[in-house]
C-alpha cells in the first residue's frame, strides 16, 4: 500500500513504515473470504512484516495450508495438539510473540467462542492466551451478521478491547445483500497499521478513531490548538425525503467520515457544528450538533450557522423531493403511484456563492466513475475550494476505510486508502495550513 504527498498528517505517511518489521499472528477462520487471507498475507510481506500463520479446521476447507504457508514463507499451524509446537513454543509464548494478532476472516463462530472465552481450538486458546493486540475481520452472512447473537458478542469483544471491523456492504457469495463482506484488503492493511502505532500517537494523529463505534476518547486536554478561535460548519450522513408519513427516499450514507472530520476539528480546537442527518453516532466530544432530516431542514440548519471560517459538505444530500402525501399512500386498483420528484436546493453550491462566503469551502463527491474528471466538473460548477473525491463503487458507505482524492485547482492528489479517521486528520491538518 502506498500514501502520497504530505508527510505532517503522520498517520497516513506512516502508513507502510510502521508494518515493516512487525510479527503479525494471522488467525484465518473457515468462510468463502478465507482466499483474501492470502491477499493479504501478499500485502503483509509486500510491507516488509512477518507472517505466522494459524489455519482453523474450517478455514482448511476454504484454503490449504501450502498456499496460506507458501505465502508467508512460514510454517502454518493448525493444532492445538502439535506435540511438536508445545516442545518449540507453546500456545502462550506463540499467542504472545505478534506486535499484532489479525483474525482474517473472522466467523461468526470464532467470534462467539472468542467472546465467551471458550479454548477449544489453537486459534480460540491463542486468542485467551494473549495480551497482544487483536483485530477481528468479519465475514458472514448478512443474517448472520445482523443476528443480536452476533452483534451482542462483537459488542463484548469491543468491551474487551479488540478492535473488529464494520463487514463491507453489498452482493454476498450467498446471493443475498447487506453488510457481511469482508473489508477490502487496503482497508484492513489501513486497520493493521493504525492498530500497529503506539496508542499515544494514535490518540494524538487520529483522535477521534470510527474504527469502532464504541464512544470516543475524551480529546486531549490541550488540544492541539492550531484551528483555535475558528468556527468550522461540517453537515454529515444522508437525508430524508418523506414520501408520506412511513416511507422515505434515502441513502447509504453512514455519516462516519463526516463525523471522524467534526471530531478531528474539535481536537484541533475549532469551535465545531455539526449538522447532521438521520444516522445513529455518538456526537464527538466538543462538537455541537444539530439533527435535521431532509435536505430543506439541513439548507436551513447551514444557513443559521453562517458565517463560518471553513465549510466542510460532507453529507450526501438527496437530489430531489418528492410532494410528500399527508396520509399513508395505500395500495389501490391503479398501480403503483407515481412518484413527482423536484430537485432540493445544492447547499454546497449556495453556501460557496453566497454573501456569507466562508474563507475555504469544501465539498465532497461520491462518484462511480471518472473520479478525478467529474470531481474537477464538480469543483468549478460549485464554486467550492477543494472537493475530496471518492469512488463508492468500492463500498465505501458504511465501511471504516476510504481512498480519496484532494481536487483543487491546483490539481489533484492521491491520498492512498486509509482509514476514516486518518482522512479526517489529514483534512483538517490541511485546513489549518491554508487558514
Ligand atoms: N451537495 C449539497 N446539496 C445538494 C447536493 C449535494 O450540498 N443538494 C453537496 C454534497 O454535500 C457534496 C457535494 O455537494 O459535498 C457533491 O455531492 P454529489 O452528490 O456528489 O453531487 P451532486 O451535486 O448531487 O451531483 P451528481 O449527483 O450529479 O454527481
């Protein structure tokens, strides 16, 4: 994996530096994603770390220990019983041995045994055995990921300290749709090295870590101060346009990559408002935040707001509207009724042209195609300073790991795949430099 440009934001720069070196004890579970395992054991050794790699009896199924050991260019365990491994380093040297234990694919079963704190296999003994850092990947059926079972069980190992993963969004193996695939492999190389940083810088480049939706830190007391006396407007998430009064037109957005930018501004001691749609996060520590639901609300929630230094549009706003029925359309002997759309006002647009100008407005654009070409059309027909260009063909809503693209006039930069929080981080450490 490589990150260009700037090397201040830390993070993101360090990213391929900071796995060089390093024992990773890769834990591959049984799934049908079991194959990116040996991706990423490519993408691991390609960075200059270790690989020891343990194979579930399940994971055996979906890949073989020749490849999975070829890879790594190691020997590749599979018992518990290995007399063999217990006379040359038993479970608990081994479990502690890694800077970082991966468990890749993570199973719904491993994830539960690994909650209840069972031993029954090497890779649930190794995972009790440890005081190493472990980072869960799941993939699972969409059901299966949804089920409480499962989501009280990733609950607890996030209690207990393992980092695990939101799956990717989109088509499943099984046909079906929904979350449940396994994040892309720069997104788990981006996963491995934040978790690989001494946790002091990681609080200090990142802060505000959406790697897990658990609460965040408390910022540092200090901050880091260089936004300090700014005011800076960021809106976040989708909006929703009511049909009538149970239906509404939305999207996918998750509002995590807005809301990691709020946090890093706070952090960095801007004064923070954060208009946000419908999504279910906790509210950064020292960010005020204001709640709206269609893209009329957030117009006129970002109007109030103004004036502003900087202007961050970071929601995905619905395009259009539809005349919204009072009462509950009900199926009737017509058909299906059609739906009237009228096009929302373009926040970004009105708020980059308007009388209370902020001295930087950036937007973002969501494209499937012609990332850099649509987003520099993008720049000039909205009038913004910069726009952060991503592509979400890869599945990027919902998921904690984004590749962007800075598009100014300038040109346009290739930020690499990083994590949420380290966009954020780079973001606003760029801010503060053109403020
Ligand atoms: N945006 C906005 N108000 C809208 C639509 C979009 O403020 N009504 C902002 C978004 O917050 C984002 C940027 O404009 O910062 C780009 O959004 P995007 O959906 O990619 O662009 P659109 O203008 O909708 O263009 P298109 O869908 O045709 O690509």
């Amino acid at each position: 994996m490589t990150n260009g440009g700037d090397s201040r934001s830390g993070v993101v720069a360090a990213t391929p530096a900071v796995v060089q070196g390093k024992t990773i004890l890769l834990i591959v579970g049984g799934g049908i994603a079991a194959f990116k395992a040996l991706e990423l054991v490519r993408e691991l050794r390609r960075a200059g770390a270790r690989v020891t790699p343990v194979l579930t009896e399940n994971g055996a199924r979906f890949v073989t220990a020749l490849s999975l050991g070829a890879l790594a260019e190691a020997r590749v365990r599979t018992s518990l019983w290995d007399l063999e491994d217990e006379a040359s380093m038993g479970h608990i040297q081994l479990s502690r041995s890694a800077d970082l234990i991966v468990v890749c694919p993570a199973t719904a079963d491993l994830m539960a045994r690994a909650a209840t704190g069972q031993a029954n296999d090497l890779a649930s003994t190794l995972l009790l055995a440890t005081d190493t850092p472990v980072l869960m990947v799941p993939a699972m059926n969409v059901r299966m990921w949804l089920h409480p079972a499962t989501q009280r069980n990733v609950a607890q190992l996030r209690g207990d300290g393992v980092t695990v993963l939101d799956p990717d969004e989109g088509d499943m193996a099984c046909g079906e749709f929904g979350p449940g695939r396994l994040s892309a492999v720069p997104a788990i190389m981006a996963a491995i090295a934040e978790n690989l940083l001494p946790a002091r810088l990681r609080e200090e480049l990142v802060g505000f870590s959406v790697a897990q939706d658990r609460t965040p830190p408390a910022p540092p007391a200090s901050g880091r101060g260089e936004l300090k006396g700014r005011h800076a407007l960021v809106t976040a998430g989708p909006t929703h346009e009511a049909i009538d009064p149970v239906r509404y037109i939305g999207n996918h957005s998750s509002g995590k990559q807005g809301f990691a930018i709020a946090a890093a501004l706070a952090a960095a001691g801007a004064r923070v408002t954060l208009i946000a749609g419908p999504v279910a996060l906790p509210t950064p520590p020292g960010v005020t935040r204001i709640d709206v639901t269609s893209a009329r609300d957030m117009a006129a929630a970002v109007d109030a707001a103004l004036p502003v230094d900087v202007a961050i549009m970071v929601a995905a706003v619905a395009d259009w509207r539809v005349e919204t029925a009072g009462s509950k359309i009900k199926k009737g002997s017509g058909g299906p009724p059609a739906l009237h759309l009228t096009e929302n006002p373009d926040i970004l647009a009105s708020v980059a042209s308007g009388a209370n100008r902020p001295r930087l407005v950036i937007g973002f654009a969501a494209e499937t195609g012609n990332l850099i070409a649509q987003a520099t059309a993008k720049l000039a027909r909205k009038r913004a300073d910069w726009i952060i260009a991503n592509d979400v063909s890869q599945g990027v809503f919902g998921a904690d790991a984004n590749h962007v693209h800075l598009v100014s006039a300038a040109g346009a930069e290739d930020w690499g795949a990083a994590s949420k929080a380290e966009v954020a981080a780079r973001l606003v450490q760029r801010i503060a430099d053109a403020l």
